[in-house]
C-alpha cells in the first residue's frame, strides 16, 4: 500500500492514520520493559473476535484502568475491580477478557521471577524466516507461537491461543513480517520501545 506520504507499508495497516502510526512507530520493535510485554499480551487477547483497530483505539484507556498494565498492581485487583471495569464504557466490556488480564498479571510475576524478566521468556521463540513478500507469505501461527501458546497454557495463563500469540510476536519483533519493500525494512533497522 502507498501511503498519501508516498511510503510502502504492509497493506494491513489501510488508510486508517492510527494503523499508520503503529506500524511505522511500534510494529515489529522490541520492547524495553516487562509492563509493555505484559500489556501486549493483554491486548491481543483482548483482539480475539474484534478488530485491531478498535483495541487500538482503546489502547489508553485500557492502560488507565488497568494501571499501566504494571503485572504486580493488576495482580492485586479484586472482584470489586472486575465489577467496575465490566462497568465502564471506555473498555472491551468482557468479563471473560477483563478475569484473564488479572489472572495473566499473576502468572507474568511468576514468569518475570523464573526468568528474571518477562522478554526473557518471550524471545525463546523467535522466528528466524525470510521476510514475507506479499500477505499470502503471512502465516495466522507458526510452530513457535504454538509453542510458546502451549507453554503460557501450561502455566495457567489464558487468550493466549496460537495465533494471538503470532500476533504478538510479530508486533514485538520475535518475526520479522514487515512485507518485502516495505519502507521500514528498507530505512531503518526495527529498535526497542522505550
């Protein structure tokens, strides 16, 4: 896809400006604290059935209520805190999704004590393969985010299904999906979020 700017992008991210602005600024970069893992594993699960977009859109938000996405304050949350966030108009209003932010916070601080930080886990299954050329070259999971789903499952964590967990590696550079010509690959090399 041509941008209005003139750049190629992977044409996932459309006209939409708040597409354009993940994928030229976060897609595929590392990030640089445990609270930004957590959070994208968060926020993909709470992708499942819905539009990136619309989790994008309510990134912030998310952020605030469920504060900062730091896994030891979630961790802490109560039923009382369900119940208000199942509440508000500003979030995905899942029950489902909203218990499973706060049970995966409990499992991220297990995780982040075994492995000392959470990075630590998830770059195990890094996925090494030639850069796609068109969307067709783009799987939905890989052996490695099967992998890395099975092992999250067998600690406890939950929406965290194969290729929620292809999604995340590609936004956090664990695969490189960034389609042949893409202006990213082609100026700069992806760095860590800070």
């Amino acid at each position: 896809m041509i941008g209005a700017d003139g750049r190629a992008r992977c044409a996932w991210c459309g006209p939409h400006e708040d597409y354009i602005a993940y994928h030229d600024h976060e897609w595929g970069r590392r990030p640089a604290t445990d609270d930004l893992w957590f959070e994208k594993v968060c926020l993909e699960g709470f992708q499942a059935g819905l539009s990136w977009l619309i989790v994008l859109r309510r990134r912030n938000h998310l952020r605030t209520v469920f504060s900062g996405f730091t896994p030891e304050v979630v961790a802490a949350m109560t039923d009382v805190d369900v119940e208000r966030i199942v509440a508000d108009p500003g979030v995905i209003r899942h029950r489902g999704k909203i218990t499973s932010v706060i049970n995966n916070a409990r499992r991220a601080v297990e995780l982040r004590d075994e492995f000392g930080r959470l990075g630590a886990f998830f770059e195990r299954f890094a996925c090494d393969r030639p850069r796609p050329m068109s969307p067709r070259d783009v799987p939905t999971f890989t052996d490695e985010s099967r992998a890395m789903s099975r092992e999250l499952r067998v600690r406890g964590w939950s929406f965290v299904g194969p290729t929620t967990m292809y999604a995340l590696s590609q936004a956090y550079g664990l695969v490189d999906d960034h389609l042949d010509g893409c202006w990213v690959n082609e100026t700069s090399s992806p760095s860590p979020r800070h």
